[in-house]
C-alpha cells in the first residue's frame, strides 16, 4: 500500500499569514499522498462580529444557528480553505479545496438535540473514500474544510478534528495512513508547563494510565481517544505534535 499523510490544523495557524506560510512550506515538503484538514474558528467568530453575528459557545463548541451558518459556509469554505489552496499552488501543490458537499465526500446528520441545542452541526455517518482516493491517485492534494452536508440540501458545521479522523479511517482501506494533529503544543506533555516533556510514544494501555494518574486531562482526553478509534480503525499511526515541526520526527506518536 502506497503511504498516505492527513494533517489537521487548527484555525489559529491557517489565519495568520506568516503561520500559514510555514506551515504550507513544510506541507509542501512532505512526500507522496497527502491531504490537509483545516479549522478557522478565529476567523468566523471576528467575520461574525463584523456582521453583528453574535457568537455563543458550549463547552468549547460553536452553537451555529441558521446567522453563524451562513458565516461559517463563507468563513470555513471560501475565505480559509480558497487561502490554503491558492498558497499551495504558489508552492507547486495541485490543491482542491473541498467541503463535504462537494462530490459527496461528507454526509453527515444534524446533531440531536439533547442538553444543548447546537443548531446546525453535523456528525459525520458517511465518507466517500473512493472519491478522495481517486482524486489522491491522480496526484490532486485534498484541502478539506470543516464543513460536511445532510443529503436534503443543507451544510452542517463540523469539528475539524472529526473530519480528520473520519477521512483518514476510510482512506485507511486504500493508503497506508498516518494521521497527524497539529496544535499549539510540542506533543501531549507530561507536565503542562513544561513544552520538553513530551511524552514520546503511547499504546492505549499507556493512555489509561495517564488519565488515571491526572498526567492526560481535560481536552487531551477526547483528541486521544479519537487517536486510538483511528488506530482501530486501521490507520496505521497517530501524531500529535505541533504545526512548526511539520516532517519532524518530534511530538507524540501513537499506535
């Protein structure tokens, strides 16, 4: 099977221009199949600010009612993922910005409503993965937005996490896959203040250690059990590391 990287980043790195330059260099550099998910939070709440949009959160989530829909379509599948794709060109990658509407790569379902009301948030029950690896086998580098599609005509604001993991479980049956999260820090860290104790490996055996212990917490805990569905999944390994050390051998790595 032919290798095949995913890289997630998070919006703070594609909506500075400096940012987006390094990490488009390093993306640029990593060989053979690759594809690249993308957030853009910052820049949909500032856009909805602008607009008299007010943004309103949950538990770190955006609530996005049928106003902060509109924004984030614009935001996330124009403004954010139209950047990407254009800088990689300039870098000689032959990009194509997708959402999951697009070809049907994404079909999703409106959240239930439970305890919180999201709004017009989709979780993800379907990937078209022959689709992207078609496109993948012809030498095109998807750029995928977070935003995915219910089949009646609406799209759904999606965690981009969750679109990395879900794209790189279905492409796991054509590629050789390593997923890779990209975030603020150096790896998942042993010691919050300290960014050089970074835990270097991780099986799942480890990982319910550390929680138990109180080394893994918080938001850590969720972007670790989608590592290990992912590895379940079979994808063949999980990096979490941070954006600038791209192609570096650094961060953590799970398996």
């Amino acid at each position: 099977m032919e290798k095949l990287t995913l890289i997630k980043v998070g919006g703070g790195v594609v909506e500075e221009p400096e940012s987006l330059q390094e990490l488009l260099s390093l993306f640029s550099q990593i060989p053979g199949n690759k594809v690249l998910v993308h957030g853009g939070g910052r820049s949909a709440t500032r856009m909805a600010a602008q607009l008299g949009i007010e943004t309103k959160m949950v538990n770190g989530r955006r609530i996005t009612d049928l106003e902060m829909l509109k924004v984030v379509t614009m935001v996330y599948g124009g403004l954010v993922n139209k950047n990407v794709v254009a800088g990689l060109q300039a870098l000689g990658v032959n990009a194509l910005g997708l959402t999951g509407a697009d070809m049907n790569v994404m079909l999703s379902e409106k959240r239930p409503v439970k305890n919180v009301d999201y709004g017009y948030v989709g979780d993800v029950k379907q990937v078209q993965a022959d689709s992207l690896a078609a496109l993948i086998e012809r030498g095109i580098v998807p750029v995928l937005a977070p935003l995915t599609h219910d089949g009646k005509g609406n799209i759904l604001n999606t965690n981009a996490d969750t679109i990395a993991g879900e794209a790189a479980k279905a492409l796991a049956r054509y590629f050789d896959v390593t997923l890779v999260f990209c975030f603020e820090k150096n790896g998942v860290l042993r010691d919050a203040d300290d960014d050089n104790s970074v835990i270097p490996q991780m099986n799942e055996s480890d990982f319910r250690n550390y929680v138990a212990q109180g080394v893994v917490q918080g938001g850590m805990i969720p972007k670790l059990e989608n590592a290990f569905q992912a590895i379940a999944a079979g994808v063949k390994e999980v990096v979490i590391t941070k954006a600038s050390h791209l192609g570096q051998n650094g961060g953590t790595h799970i398996f």
